[in-house]
C-alpha cells in the first residue's frame, strides 16, 4: 500500500488499485493535482482499507488482479455496504464483456480502458465524484430533517399527553411506563413471531403512539376520572367512553403529527381495551382482527394498572399482577403476546 500527495488541504482521497505499478503511477500522477492518493497492490490490500474507516471519494479499481481481483473488491463493497457511497471505475485492457457486466452488476459506475487519456479521464471521474458528494449531502440533509421531524412528532404527542395529567394525577408516570413497557413486549414479538413483519423503526413508532393510549381521558368528568371507589355500571359506561373520545381528539388533529403515528395512535388509543375474545370495548373486536399493537399496549396497560396505585385501589405486587393477567381476571388475551410477556418479566420487573 503507498500514499501519495496527502496534502492536508486536500479534503478528497482516490484509491488506486492495481497490481501493475507503472498503472498506478500513471493514474496517481493524473489525478495528484486535485485528490490525495492511495495505492494498493492487491485486492485484498483495497479490501483492507475500505475496512479501516478512512473515506474514499473514488476507487479505481483493476478487474484482473492474482488472488483477490477486481470482482471480489466489489463484491465485499456490496457485502458492506460501500458502494452504495463510493463510485467504482473498472480499470481493464481486457476485453472481456462478461466480466465487465458482472462489474456493472455489482455497482461499478463506469469502465477506465488502458492507454490512459487523462484530461478525458480527470473529467469522468471529477463528475461523478461531484455528483456523489451532491448526492450524499443531500442525503444527510434529509436525514436531518427526518431526525428533526421525528423529535417534532414526539414533542408534539408528548405534549397531547401531558394534557391528561391536568385531569388524571396518576397519568404522567402511567404514559411513560407504557412506552416502556410497549419497547419491551414489541421487540420480544417482533424476534418471536417474524410474522409481524415489526421493523424497527415501525416498532419506535408504535412506542410513540402509545403515549397516546388514555388521550380520551380528558374528555371524562372528574367525578367519574378521579372518583375513590368503585364506579357504577353507569359510570363505567361513560369511562369506556374515553376510547372513543380519544379518536374524536384525535381526528382533530391529523395534520399536526406524522401520518404513521397517527394512524398507530388512533388504533391504539380505540383498541386497547379490545380483548382476545371478543369481550372488550368499544367495538367487541376479537382475535387478531385487533392489531398487535394494540394488543401489546393492552398488555402493558393492564400490568402498569395493576402494579400501580391509584385512586380507587392499592397497588399489586408484581407477582400478583402476572398471576391475574394469566389467570384471566382481566379478560383474555393473545397467547403470542402472553408468551412474550413471561419472557419479558425480567426485563419488564428490572426496568431494564
């Protein structure tokens, strides 16, 4: 491996691999005035550095190479990912079309044929550098807004949820518990069942969403929210009510979070008092004709409920709660998302 012209105002580096040192030194000289280059010998040698960390603006990359050649280099570039921000130009005198495709298969952007023209040459390479860069600063600029959006959705649903607690003093920690609560059982469904097809950030999304869940609460009279003992038939008639109240508040509202999270919360905050047998509100929902989303924030909802004291009870111990959860004292539930529970319970009573 040799380094040349690494001249620290130079902000853009070339790796030159070919097994031909007159090659190489042809195409650092073409390239020394505007890049830092980077020599390798070997395939291997370029396998090595595109692992070490250091940045690339291009590689030029020979196709016939002992060992390691030029086709292995770009299959360890897709392996890792590189190619995807780095342009590959084939360098070959051979004509061999079948290798060339296979090249072009693998992400290389263009073909550099032997003898060298350079001003051609530094063109060519000088464009595509240009448009990679142009490319991957607009792709960070859009993560960036993506991130900033992303905090934005949660200040905002953060910000619904803390209504609730002008109205319910036991609410604030309860919201926080379930996104806990909601990570844990969702990741564990998501690793046990891949039939729920739960990606990752689909799974951070319904975290989110979760927040939302009692949102309908403050629609519900004091003295029925905050009331010591235990309510009336009438009163819990009107209590079930907060789910669809949630959705009302809700749909006043569409356009002032993110679309995914907004559809999540509305499930959720609707469903989550839905039960496996169909014995829930509002809508007697059974099965998985309830999202398991909302089946995990019911989960989470009842065991927080449980372990949690409120107004009208004392809290359970732990143990007790998982006992009434699997006992069926508080309606049924799905056996996937019971069975991702127990192995949760760790975690789950650890906070962890």
């Amino acid at each position: 491996m040799v380094e040349k012209s690494m001249d620290k105002e130079k902000d853009k580096t070339i790796l030159i691999v070919d097994d031909i040192e007159i090659n190489r030194t042809i195409l650092a000289a073409i390239f020394c005035e505007e890049y830092n280059t980077v020599e390798a010998e070997n395939g291997q040698q370029a396998i090595n550095l595109l692992h070490s960390g250091r940045k690339f603006s291009a590689v030029l990359l020979d196709l016939l190479m002992p060992e390691v050649n030029g086709i292995g280099v770009l299959t360890d570039m897709n392996k890792s990912g590189t190619i995807e921000n780095v342009p590959v130009f084939l360098i070959t005198a051979a004509d061999s079309q079948e290798m060339l495709l296979e090249g072009y298969n693998l992400g290389a952007i263009d073909v550099i044929t032997k003898p060298f023209l350079s001003q051609f040459l530094k063109c060519r390479v000088n464009n595509v550098v240009e448009l990679y860069a142009h490319r991957n600063d607009l792709e960070r600029i859009v993560a960036e807004q993506v991130e900033r959006l992303n905090h934005i959705n949660r200040s905002v649903v953060e910000t619904l949820a803390t209504l609730i607690e002008f109205r319910d003093c036991e609410s604030g920690q309860h919201v926080k518990r379930i996104c806990e609560l909601t990570r844990i059982l969702m990741t564990e469904v998501s690793n046990d069942y891949p039939e729920y097809h739960l990606q990752p950030d689909e799974i951070e999304n319904i975290v989110t969403s979760s927040i939302l869940h009692d949102i309908g609460k403050i629609a519900i009279p004091d003295n029925i929210l905050n009331k010591p003992g235990r309510l009336t038939p009438e009163e819990f008639e009107i209590m079930k009510q907060h789910t669809v109240r949630g959705c009302e508040l809700l749909q006043d509202i569409p356009d002032i979070i993110d679309a995914g999270i907004y559809n999540y919360s509305y499930d959720i905050c609707r469903h989550h008092h839905e039960r496996w047998d169909g014995k829930g509100y509002p809508d007697g929902l059974s099965g998985d004709d309830i999202s398991i989303w909302a089946q995990v924030v019911s989960v989470a909802d009842v065991y927080d409920a449980l372990t949690s004291e409120r107004v009208y009870k004392k809290a359970f111990s732990p143990e007790k709660a998982v006992d009434m959860i699997f006992n069926g004292e508080c309606g049924t539930f799905n056996p996937k998302v019971l069975f991702a529970f127990k192995k949760s319970l760790g975690r789950i009573q650890s906070g962890k």
